[in-house]
C-alpha cells in the first residue's frame, strides 16, 4: 500500500487576524442570546424566578449587548467587516434599545 505525504499549508495571517478579531466577541454574543433568548423566557418561569429577574437580567443582557456591539465595531472597523458592521449595528442597536425601554417599564412597572 502507498502512503500517501500530506502537505501542510500554512494559514495567511489575514486568516488568523479575523479569526482572533471575531471569534472571542462571537462567543460573547451567543452567551448574550442564550441568556436573553432561552434562559430568561424558557427556564426561569420553570424553576419559579421568571417573574423576579427576567426584567433585571435583560436589562442587564441588553446593556451588554450594545457594549458588546460598540466594542465589536471599534475592534472590526479596520477589518473588510467594519462599514458593513456598521450598517448592521444602525439596525440592531435600536431594537435592542425598545427591548430596553419595555424592560425597564416592566422593571418599574412591577
């Protein structure tokens, strides 16, 4: 049987700056919207704390969130992806910002 040699190409180093520029903030973002997504609509009301911290924890997530865009914009703006992050975060942070609104009038509402 032959062997066969397999030759390693090295990566560009293009590749592994982006990679280390999206990948922590990436992780962070997927945090934010497991908290915000499922655990604070789906598992708190089952273990009995929906209604005690659900306002204060997306208050909390949302805030995040807008940091964590702000810092992923400053962090990809002198990547290929900073003037189309951008145009993202002018839609994003908004929706994020009602979401806020409604939670802080449930927070004080409450």
């Amino acid at each position: 049987m032959a062997e066969t040699t397999v030759t390693r190409k090295e990566t560009p180093p293009e590749v592994l700056v982006s990679t280390s520029v999206i990948g922590v903030p990436l992780l962070l973002t997927a945090v934010r919207c497991i908290l915000q997504y499922i655990l604070v609509p789906f598992v708190l009301p089952l273990i009995g704390l929906g209604s005690a911290f659900s306002a204060q924890v997306n208050l909390a997530a949302g805030a995040f969130g807008i940091g964590l865009i702000l810092y992923n914009l400053r962090r990809l703006w002198p990547t290929s992806w900073g003037k189309r992050y951008l145009v993202l975060s002018l839609i994003i942070i908004p929706i994020i910002a009602v979401s806020l609104y409604f939670d802080y009038q449930a927070l004080i509402g409450a």
